[in-house]
C-alpha cells in the first residue's frame, strides 16, 4: 500500500520540519511527501497528484487553512485532512470537526503524537481501501455475471441500465468480443489433484487479466471451463497484435497453447451481442482450423458434408502401405481420409471414420490371422479415447503415430516369420542332403507355390533356392572330407551326389580344386 502526503504552511520553517519529521518515519507506508507554502499551490498540486492524507496549518493568510481544506475536499473527498496549529482557539477546532478532519493537533507537535496521529490514520486508509476493492470487485463480478447472461441469451432482450452503462463507455470508441480457450485441458488435468487444479486455474486466471491490465486491453471475465471472454477496449488495429503477443507470452509462461475465437468491431449495442456469437463461431472451427492462433472469421467455412465413397479402397491401400512398412502412403492415406480439398468440420464424421478405418483393419487383418487391438496392446474400444482430442488435426497426429507403430510392429512380425519359416526350410533340406531335393517338393511340403518360395530365398537370402542348396550340400561334403576314413564317392552319397563325376566337377567349381586337392591343402 502506497500513501501520499501534502504538507501545506506558510511558514517555511516550520514547513520544513515538519517535512523532515514525516518523510523520516520509515515505519509509515509513505510513497511521497509534498509540500506547499499556501492553499493555492497546495491546491494546484492536488490537481496533478493523488494526495491521501493533508497536514495543514490551519491559520495562513488569504486563504485559511479551513477555506483550503473545503476546497480540498471538492477536489477529492476522500482525502483525510489533519490540522496543525499553535492556536489554542475552539473556533478552530470547532471548524474541522464541520470538515469532518482526522485530527487537530497543536504545536509545537510532540514526534510521538504525530507518529501516533498518522499511524492510525494510514491504517484507516489502508482498511478504507481494501473495503473498496471488495466493493468494487463484487460490483465488477456482479456485472460481469449479467453481462455474461446477456451474451448467452439466444435473443438478448433489454440490457440493464447499468449493464447498460458499462458497454457505453466501451462503446464510444468501437469495441469488439474475444473468446479465449486454453487448449488440451481435459487432456492435462486428468492426473492431477483437485488442488494442484485449482492453483493451476488462478495462476492462468491471473496471469490473462494482469495482460489485460498492463495493456490496457479491456474487460476479462472468467467463464467456465478455462475460458475467458475479453471485451476489447482497444482500436481494432491493434488489438490482433495483442491477442498474438498474448497467444506467444502465455506459451512461453505455462508451457501451454490457448486458441482466440473474435467477433467484429462495432459502435452498436445490439451488434455487440452479435460480436460475442461471432467470436463462438469462429473458436467452433477450432476443430478444423487448428489451436495455438486467433480465429477471426467463421463464415467462409465451407464443411465437406459426407465421408469419402471411396474409404475401403484408401483403407485397402494404407494396409498394404503397413504390411510393406511404407510409412508416406500410411500418410497419403490418412491426410486422404480426413483433409484432402475439404477436410470433414463435424466431430461424429469424425469419430465414425474412425471407428470404420479401426473396424475394417481388425476384419482384414483376422484375415491374415492377426488382431489389430491385440498387435497394439488397445482395448477394443480404445478409439473412443480420441474423444479427448480437440482438433482433427490432434486426431490426425495420433492416428498417424499408432498406423506408423502397427506398420512396423507387423513389418517386424513379418520379418521374424520369414526368417523362422528360412530357418525351418534349411533344417529341413539338411535332413534331407543324401537324398534328391527339389525346389517343388520343399514348396509343397510348406505349402507355398514354387514361385513365391523362390521369390521368398532370393529376397530374404539373396540368392537363388538351387544356389542356397548347392551351398548347403558343399558344406556338407566339407564337413565329411574331415573323416580322413571317408572315401570321396561315399561322402558324394551322403551329399546326395549320385554322379562321381558331376560331384567332382561341382567341388572343383565351387572350392577352386578337387576333393583329393582340398584333403592334401588341409592335412587330412
């Protein structure tokens, strides 16, 4: 608390000590202390400054110190005035009572009656004070509460008269609504206590009107929710700027995004209702349009009015996109769903599309003996959590990272399958190396076509099923050639070679000598 004196006599030295004695109290919460050696100064002073407290004398020529003291009190009836005199005339005192002053004391003042006097006296201020602002504030809310009513009536009806004056003054220089919603909310305060809610809410609460305040923004009034409405009181061309460096400031505060719907600037009382549905209409599209900016017109919007004719066969193409882990047609797809030309503007559109695209992935995946909500560890109602998301461009987000994640979990599970089902082919032919193995019966035996089994070895081993099982019988006769009582025509047989001659042509072409040659270069 912050309290300004006067001090007013026409006798310099006394002025001055009485100065000294009053600005040195450092106990007093005192902001200033002035000085006047006469009514008229003393006068022209309260019109530049905000006095609190007077300490005059109260006999000083021309003008008295009881005629400056009523002059005073036009200029500001709140002030309290103390009066200081050597004259022990009941006249005097009689006067001040009139003048309703604080006090009257004699000189030479006792210091400890003057600290005394103004002590009680700043208390008195600081109390008067506080009842005010109480006051005020339940003034304030009372009528932020009506005006409030009247913004939501569907056909505002009469306003009340001192509703009435309160948007006059707003009025007279155009004036515009804005609605402000912090974004993610119910998203956010899901874990946290009712406490840690509350504090978070003042903090925000104090931190908007603080901005209105410091420049000079116009009216807040908190709603429901964590949503504010301002009545602006700035030009027009300012106050975009504003809503932006308010947009940017309270980001860089909390961490956290809000999203302005405005209304139109207008002079008219009645358009001012319409200013406020505006400012609804265009956070409305907030859905479609995107958070974390000011939106400030709705009536271009355009909404596609049905969901795409063509979805099985996107959805078609973005499961084959997951199976082939090609994560930019995953992306086509989606942004093919729900944005294209005119991305769909109704939540329910919305939610439907999901629960389709989710619906039939799971029955052409159960196709292929694989369950989507089990691949993803969902519920299988978990789509219904994108009701928690306020903008399709969240939905989108989300979507996008769960099919890139079911794209690479199934690509994965694929990968493991190919190379168990290589795995179980190779011990398969090696059980099998003395005896004639073909390409059509190890298809046959893992039913798979001949074709796509030899598709599978080029891809998956990068080389051909006859090289693969060239290359396991050559391992074969290398791993025999060992056995120093092995003759070279017996391990040919157990290698499934039943031709001497081809076998020995076949060794040399793939080990560069003979297998007598290899038995001499490894000392067997």
């Amino acid at each position: 608390m912050e309290i300004n004196v006067l001090l007013v006599d026409d006798e310099v030295i006394d002025l001055e000590w009485l100065r000294r004695r009053v600005a040195g109290s450092d106990h007093l919460p005192l902001h200033s202390v002035r000085t006047a050696t006469s009514g008229f100064s003393a006068l022209k002073m309260m019109e530049q400054h905000r006095i609190d407290i007077i300490l005059s004398d109260i006999r000083m020529p021309i003008m008295s110190g009881v005629e400056f003291a009523r002059k005073a009190k036009e200029i500001n009836p709140e002030v309290h005035l103390l009066f200081i005199s050597g004259h022990q005339d009941f006249n005097y005192a009689k006067e001040a009572i009139q003048l309703n002053a604080s006090g009257y004391l004699l000189k030479p003042v006792d210091d400890d009656e003057l600290n005394k006097t103004l002590t009680e006296l700043c208390a008195k201020i600081e109390k008067e004070r506080k009842q005010h602002i109480s006051l005020s504030e339940t003034l304030t809310l009372v009528n932020q509460e009506l005006l409030l009513r009247w913004f939501n009536e569907t056909a505002p009806g009469q306003v009340e008269t001192h509703i009435h004056n309160v948007l006059t003054s707003y009025l007279q220089g155009a004036s515009a609504v804005a609605i402000v919603e912090i974004d993610d909310m119910a998203r956010k305060i899901q874990t946290w206590t009712e406490e840690e809610r509350s504090l978070w809410s003042s903090t925000a609460n104090q931190f908007i009107r603080k901005f209105a305040q410091d420049q000079n923004l116009g009216m807040v009034i908190t709603t429901y929710d964590y949503h504010f409405v301002i009545l602006a009181a700035v030009q027009e061309q300012y106050f975009t700027a504003l809503m932006e460096e308010l947009i940017r400031s309270f980001y860089q505060e909390f961490s956290c995004s809000i999203t302005i719907g405005r209304g139109m600037y207008t002079t008219e009382l009645g358009k001012l209702h319409d200013s406020y549905r505006q400012a609804q209409a265009a956070l409305s599209i907030k859905w479609i349009v995107g958070k974390n900016r000011i939106i400030q017109d709705a009536s271009e919007w355009s909404p596609k009015e049905k969901i795409a004719s063509d979805l099985e066969v996107i959805v078609d193409r973005m499961l084959k996109a997951m199976l082939d882990y090609d994560l930019t047609t995953i992306d086509d797809c989606l942004l093919q769903l729900f944005a294209g030309d005119s991305p769909l503007s109704q939540k329910n559109d919305i939610y439907d599309i999901i629960i389709r695209i989710t619906s039939k992935l799971h029955a052409d995946l159960q196709q292929m003996n694989e369950h989507l909500y089990e691949i993803l560890n969902w519920d299988s109602h978990h789509p219904f959590v994108l009701f928690q998301f306020e903008t399709v461009h969240d939905i989108l987000s989300w979507l996008r990272r769960r099919f890139f994640e079911l794209s690479e979990l199934l690509y994965l599970k694929r990968q493991r399958q190919k190379r168990k089902l290589i795995d179980e082919i190779t011990e398969y032919v090696k059980e099998r190396l003395d005896q004639k193995i073909t390409l059509n019966e190890v298809a046959a035996h893992f039913d798979f076509t001949p074709n796509y089994l030899g598709h599978l070895f080029k891809v998956e081993t990068n080389s051909l099923f006859s090289d693969f099982l060239s290359e396991l019988r050559m391992k074969r006769v290398c791993e025999l050639l060992e056995d120093p009582t092995k003759k070279v025509y017996e391990i040919a047989e157990q290698a499934g070679y039943k031709n001497i001659i081809y076998f020995n042509r076949q060794f040399k072409q793939c080990m560069g000598m003979s297998p007598g040659e290899y038995r001499k270069k490894n000392k067997i």
